[in-house]
C-alpha cells in the first residue's frame, strides 16, 4: 500500500514539475514572439500564401505582435484586402508581393526580396496547394509545381533570409507541412511527399541552429477551415460533405499552437491531441501496414484515385495551381 500511495504522489509531482517547467519556458519565451524594437531595427515577417486561410491568420497575430509584414501571394487584389486591413488594424506597414510560387520566375521574385531586405526575422513558408489524383493522371506541370511550390521556395526563401538570423542572434522559420507526411495512400502522393521533405528538413535544421537564439519549425495541421477544400477538384470529391465538420480546426488554433510551440523551441507542431495520434500511428507504421493490408479489400476509393478510371481519364486539371490557400 506504501509503495503504491508513493508511486502516485511521484508520478503526480513528476506531472506538476513538467507542468511547471513548461509554463517558466513559455514564460522565459514569449519575448521570443514580441516585436519590441531592436536597437532601430523593427522585426519583419514574410508570410507567403497570406491571401487567405491558415496565412493571413500568420499574418494577423504577428501584426498584433508589432511585426512588419511582407505578404506573398497569387492573388493581388485579395493580398491587397487583408494588408490594408491588418495595416489599419494594427498599424503596422504591409507590403504586397504577388508570386506564383509553382513558378521558378515567382521564387527568385520572392528570394530576390528577402536578400534585398537583409533582415527579415520572421519566415512563413505556407504557400501550397493539393492535386488529388493518382501519380499517373496528374499532369506533370503541376507535379513540378507543387515541388517547387512547397519545397525548392521553401529551401531557398530559408537560405536568403538564415544567414542574417544567426548573424543578429534571432529569427524564426515555419514550414507548414501536414500531417499527411506521415501517411502513404494513394490519391495525392506528390502532396505527401513534398510535406514529409519539409518535416524532415525542419527537423535536420533544428539541430544545426541548436545554441542559437534562431529556431525552426515544421507546422502539421490536419483539416482545417481554409479554402484549400474549396478548389473545384475537391469539390468533385465531395470532400467538404464526406469528412465530418468536428475534425475541422480554425486557423486561430492552428497558428496559435505554432506560435505556442515554437516559443518553447519545439520543432514539430501538430495542432490538436487527435491529429497528434494520427501522426503516431502513421510514424510508427501501424496506420500504414493498415492502409496496405485493407486497400485492396475496399471498393471505397475515390474514383479519380483509381487508376484507368474514366473519372481519372477526364478529369479537367485547374488552369494553373492555387499556390496560396494554406496547408
């Protein structure tokens, strides 16, 4: 009797030192995520893909941090809406840089940006988008696309602007990833591969900034309310009517869980204890042996993911790749 009431007042301290440790880190931390003038130096944000969604959320409490911010995006007039909005708001400056960043003329736009500026302390590589359907009906285009859209921008927006963190001891990079990169199903395989890239990056590029005040983190959201569902070819899927509304997180939570981790230097975020098993599940390899062993034995794949299918045949592909609607 003895040693069980002794287990569980250790175990119970053991939980209330954790629970300590963790708020002293957020506490010690949050300076970390206040815009408080350096020297003359005001701390700016690039946030690419901020037109909408998980982005402009970024964008929104970063302004209300004090943040300058450069916005980046395919559509001009919706970036012009939220800056002027946030600048009002906030008073804070804006400016707006319109890029298609599937394109390798938007991506050395934007790196030109970030080396001419010097010092941008805060990086959002959030633009992306979805193609869901098999590898082999996907037109090649878009596969390099979205490659270059989540992965070459990415690396190279990250080397233009880390060189001038480490050098003033400060800065932060997110990569918004999915928790998806750790799922292997068919239908989207392009998406999946280029967000698992970006996990393994970030968390590669965490151990290399150790010791410095600069820190990086790979953002895994699961469904979230965006418009990245609202896109013609995931209408055609149903996808908004088959995945039911309780898994879908706001973008507050979502960036407000990345904000909250990375103060505490935490290199992966996954935004909600449900996604996080998924993500356990999919890591450990138990969802995916699951997904290999049951997907011969069900006839409910969609029919844009079978291959040779007539939905797959005809499917008309978007005239070019929303490359600014979130994760």
């Amino acid at each position: 009797m003895k040693s069980k009431t002794f287990l569980a007042g250790a175990g119970a301290s053991a939980l209330l030192v954790g629970l300590l440790i963790k708020i002293m880190a957020r506490r010690r931390a949050a300076v970390f995520l206040k815009a408080a003038a350096q020297g003359d130096h005001s701390l700016t944000a690039l946030i690419t893909g901020a037109s909408s969604g998980i982005g402009a959320e970024y964008a929104r409490q970063l302004a209300a941090r004090g943040y300058q911010l450069i916005l980046v995006g395919r559509r001009l007039k919706r970036l012009q809406e939220v800056g002027s909005h946030l600048s009002e708001q906030y008073g804070v400056g804006v400016e707006i840089l319109c890029a298609d960043l599937s394109s390798l003329e938007g991506i050395d736009l934007v790196e030109r940006r970030i080396i001419e500026h010097g010092a941008i302390d805060f990086l959002v590589n959030n633009a992306g988008f979805g193609l869901p359907r098999v590898f082999a009906q996907a037109p090649i285009d878009q596969v390099v696309g979205m490659i270059n859209c989540h992965n070459l921008a990415s690396v190279r927006f990250t080397r233009a602007a880390i060189n001038g963190m480490l050098q003033r001891n400060f800065g932060a990079i997110v990569n918004v990833s999915s928790t998806a990169a750790y799922l292997r199903i068919p239908g989207d395989i392009t998406y999946i591969a280029t967000k698992a890239y970006l996990n393994v990056f970030s968390e590669s590029l965490h151990l290399e900034l150790l010791g410095t005040n600069v820190r990086v983190q790979a953002l895994c959201p699961g469904y979230t309310m965006t418009e990245f569902h609202d896109r013609p070819e995931y209408a055609a899927l149903g996808t908004r009517e088959r995945i039911p509304a309780w898994l879908f997180m706001d973008a507050f939570t979502v960036v407000n869980a990345s904000l909250n981790d990375l103060a505490i230097d935490k290199v992966i975020c996954i935004p909600g204890v449900g996604y996080r098993l998924l993500a356990w599940s999919g890591r450990s390899g138990l969802l995916n042996t699951a997904i290999r062993l049951l997907l011969p034995l069900t006839e409910k794949i969609p029919a844009s993911f079978r291959p040779g299918s007539l939905n797959a045949r005809e499917a008309t592909p978007p005239e070019s790749p929303l490359s600014d609607s979130g994760a």
